[in-house]
C-alpha cells in the first residue's frame, strides 16, 4: 500500500489538537496545538547530523500541508 507521506488525524480524547502524521523518514507525529513532536523512530549518533536537518524540513512541510487541507476545506 502506498501511504501519503502526511495523514491528518484528531481524536477526541484530545479535543483542542490537531495531529499530523509524517510517514517518511524521519517518521513522526506533531501535535500542532502546541507543537510537540513524537518521534517513531529511534536514532543512533549517525543519525543525529541528518535528523536536525530533515526533520526542520518535515515539521516545516507539515504545517504547511496543514495549512493547505484546512484551505482546501474552506474553500469547498
């Protein structure tokens, strides 16, 4: 199956957050109530180097795809 590389999700037991899903490398879910992220990966120390930058870009990327779904919504 190939999977979006965002997924948006809410569950009710958190009613003010909003959580999306990155499903690529470095995989993650950000809670962008208040933008604490949960990694679903364990990194090593060579990891580290390429962590901070690709997951600057991935946070960056899913509020972005955050933003654009919400438009999408509103605009329909």
């Amino acid at each position: 199956m190939n999977l979006p590389k965002f997924l948006l999700g809410d569950n009710t037991d958190f009613p003010d957050a909003i959580f999306v899903v990155h499903t690529e490398f470095p995989r993650f879910v950000i809670n962008l109530e208040n933008d604490e992220v949960e990694w679903m990966e364990e990194f090593d120390a060579q990891d580290q180097k390429e962590l901070s930058t690709e997951a600057e870009n991935a946070i960056k990327e899913a509020s972005a795809f955050y933003d654009r779904e919400v438009a999408r919504y509103e605009d329909a």
